[in-house]
C-alpha cells in the first residue's frame, strides 16, 4: 500500500516538474521572436509605431496593422514609414510594448 502511494506521489511530482518546465521554457529563451512588419506610421510624441505584422505567436496574435509602443524612444530614429523591419514585443503593464526594432535584410 505505501508503495503505491510512493509511486503515485512520485508521479505527480513529475508532472508537476514537466508542467513548470514547459511553461517556463519560452520565458527563459534567449532569442526573441522576431516579427516581420511594414512601417505604417511613426509618433516620436508618444514613443509609438504602427506596424502592419505578420503574425506574432509568442503573444498569439493575428496578423493585423496596429499601434505598438517602444520601450526605446531612439529606435524610432533609425526607421521611416514604409520600411520593411523585424521587432520583437512583449507584454509589460497591460500593454504591448517592442524591445527589439531593426530594418529587415534586403532581399537580393
């Protein structure tokens, strides 16, 4: 009897240790996803881009066109409406924000 009991609280523990695993694993990757997108408009006022995006699965998001914020204001400097360019978002305080903002390679 305490074999069994043995057992089937081993088993749970291990599930449980998959479980916090598999949901830790995209928190704790290195590289960000990158997302290919259209310069739609740029607000240096509010430190705001609209991009027209592929689709985002980190965040389970549908390509669309949508206003995002930048966590840094001077990456916007770099960029002009109509530029093809890669970003990487997160969520930070109810709102999507882009960490990572760079012009696409140019296609030869």
């Amino acid at each position: 009897m305490f074999a069994s009991i043995s057992k089937g609280r081993a088993l749970i523990q291990g599930t449980l240790i998959a479980l916090l695993i598999s949901l830790a694993s995209p928190l704790m990757a290195d590289e960000p996803e990158w997302v290919s997108a259209e310069v739609r408009k740029i607000d240096l006022e509010t430190a705001r881009v609209t991009l027209r995006h592929e689709e985002i699965k980190s965040i389970n998001m549908s390509a669309m066109t949508m206003p995002f914020y930048v966590r840094d204001p001077s990456m916007l400097q770099a960029i002009k409406v109509g530029d093809a360019v890669l970003f990487s978002v997160v969520r930070e305080q109810g709102r999507l924000v882009i960490t990572h903002l760079k012009p696409a390679p140019q296609e030869k």
